[in-house]
C-alpha cells in the first residue's frame, strides 16, 4: 500500500469512527453534545476537501459531508412547531438540492449517479423487495405508527413523504452519491462495504443491534443493485416501500 493509499484509508476509517461517536452520543447521551461532534466534523470535511489535490478524494470528502448534515438537519428541526412526517420532508428538499449541487459541482452526469430509469422489469422487482424489508425490520423494531389510524386519507400524504424522504434523498446520497465516488478511489468491493457499513451507523438511532445486521444487509443488497444496474428508481422505491410497511401499516396489521 502506498502512502496516498495509506492516508486515504487511515481519513474513511477515521470518518467511519467520528461519525459513530456522534451517533452514539447523540442516542445514549446527548443530542447537542452529538450534533456538536457532526458540525465539527462537517466542517472539517469541508475546509479539508478544499485542501485536498487528489480530485477524486477530494470530490469523496465533499459528498460524505451529507451524512453529517442529515443528522444536524433531523436534530435541529423545531418539534413543537411541525409535525415529525412533515420534518422529514423539509429534510429531504434540503438534501436533495444539496447533492444536485454537488453533482454539479463535480462534473457528474446523471447517468453516473443512477439518475435514470434502467431496465422496467429489474426496476419493479427490486422495488418489490421492499414490501419484504420492511414486513422483516417490523418484526425488529416494532415501531409506533406515524398515523393514528389507517385510512387512504392519513396513509397518502406520509407515503409520498416516506418516499422522497427514505427513497429519493437517502439513495441518491448513499448510493448515488457516496458510492460512484466511493468506488473511484477503494474499488467496487471496498467502497460498497465502506458505504453499508456508514449507512449502519446512521441507524443507531433505533437502537437495536439485530436492526443493525439487518440494515447492514440491505445496504450491500442496495449497493450492489446500484453498482449492478446504475439506477436508483428501483432501490429508492424499494427503501420507501420499506419504511411505508414499517410505519404506517405494519403496526396495524
């Protein structure tokens, strides 16, 4: 292993820590004390990419400072004032418009981030799976609805929410985003482990170790349909197919 090598996998093993500190900290401890630790590290990525002269390294630090922010987004949003599902769709608007900015900023085609439909039948029967993940994480985690009673009515406007939020903003950021640089520098192999591995960690906040084996799973099955197919439709409704089973209809099942 070379040196730039060296330092480069001695900066995502070290990544991969911080972020696990502030997530820990944040569930077992403190939300401030942890979301403390995600803005330092936020700034960090940035002033550091800005440093850095390996293009694709640098273009990796920038994309990974998304993960931080999600976490300083959900934990700054005002409770009292909007309702949880609602959050989760300001949320989802940010990230989204920062990851395009990235795109941008980095010279990405959309083709390269999974912004196009694939082939329809592998899409729809990627997209199925996620009727079977979230009956499985149901029986996990056990969760309390996000709605007080099932009907079309309460059911509609949390499901396209769920979608945008889990499917959309979290795949082409983790996927999408995270991974196509990812690859560049560690390989196929390395980079869709080091993206599982860093999408487990953001689900500590369930606090549950069997959710997170399982999530860990569903990252490399998710990762490796992106590098597979180079499409995100598929995984992104199946992630939100996921979460729709898990928080409104499952737990009235």
């Amino acid at each position: 292993m070379n040196n730039v090598n060296k330092r480069i996998y001695v900066a995502i093993i070290s990544y991969l820590v911080v972020v696990t500190i502030a997530e820990v900290i944040t569930v077992y401890h403190s939300i401030n004390a942890g979301s403390s630790i995600h803005a330092v590290l936020l700034l960090f990525l940035m002033v550091y990419s800005s440093l850095e002269r390996e293009k694709n390294f640098s273009n990796l630090l920038k994309v990974l400072a998304l993960v931080p922010l999600i976490r300083l987004l959900s934990n700054s949003m005002p409770l009292p004032v909007i309702q949880d599902i609602y959050q989760f769709f300001i949320i989802s608007i940010i990230l989204v418009a920062g990851a395009l900015l990235l795109i941008k900023n980095q010279g990405m085609r959309k083709e390269e981030v999974g912004l196009r439909w694939g082939d329809p039948k592998v899409q729809v029967i990627i997209a199925l799976t996620g009727l079977l993940f979230g009956y499985m994480e149901y029986f996990i985690l056990e969760p309390v609805p996000i709605i007080e009673i099932l009907t079309f009515k309460n059911l509609f406007i949390p499901a396209i929410i769920l979608l945008v939020y889990t499917g959309i903003s979290e795949e082409l950021i983790f996927r999408g985003m995270i991974l196509t640089n990812a690859e560049r520098i560690l390989g196929k192999g390395i980079g869709l482990i080091f993206v599982s591995v860093l999408f487990t960690i953001m689900h500590i906040i369930h606090q549950s170790i069997s959710d997170l084996f399982f999530v860990f799973g569903i990252g490399l099955f998710y990762g490796y349909a992106f590098l597979k197919t180079r499409s995100l439709s598929g995984i992104s409704l199946s992630h939100g197919i996921a979460n729709i089973m898990l928080f409104l209809i499952m737990p009235f099942m």
